[in-house]
C-alpha cells in the first residue's frame, strides 16, 4: 500500500523535527522525504506540516 510508505516518512519527519533528519534515518534523499510528506498532504486534504528554511 503505497500510504504506509508515505506516513512513515511524515512520522519520521514528525520524530525527528527534521526533514534532512529523517531522510538521513530513512537513507533516502530529502526530496523523496519532502514528495512523499507533500503525497499525503494531497491524498489527504490537509496541511501536515509547516515547513520553515532554516538560516
């Protein structure tokens, strides 16, 4: 199921308040983590997270 993929990188964005974090933990890249939380912000319907640039 390809929404098991997609939450699993939104916990993992979640758990470790970061997406350059989580794609590290995750060994992928952090567009894949950044497409796959944006994927299930769309199937969803809502805005999951804030996404911020850090300076």
């Amino acid at each position: 199921m390809l929404l098991s993929g997609k939450l699993r990188k939104f916990v993992s964005v979640v758990e470790n308040q970061s997406i350059k974090k989580a794609s590290e933990k995750m060994n992928l890249t952090s567009s894949a983590i950044s497409q796959g939380v944006s994927s299930l912000e769309k199937e969803l319907g809502i805005k999951l997270i804030k996404k911020t640039i850090m300076e």
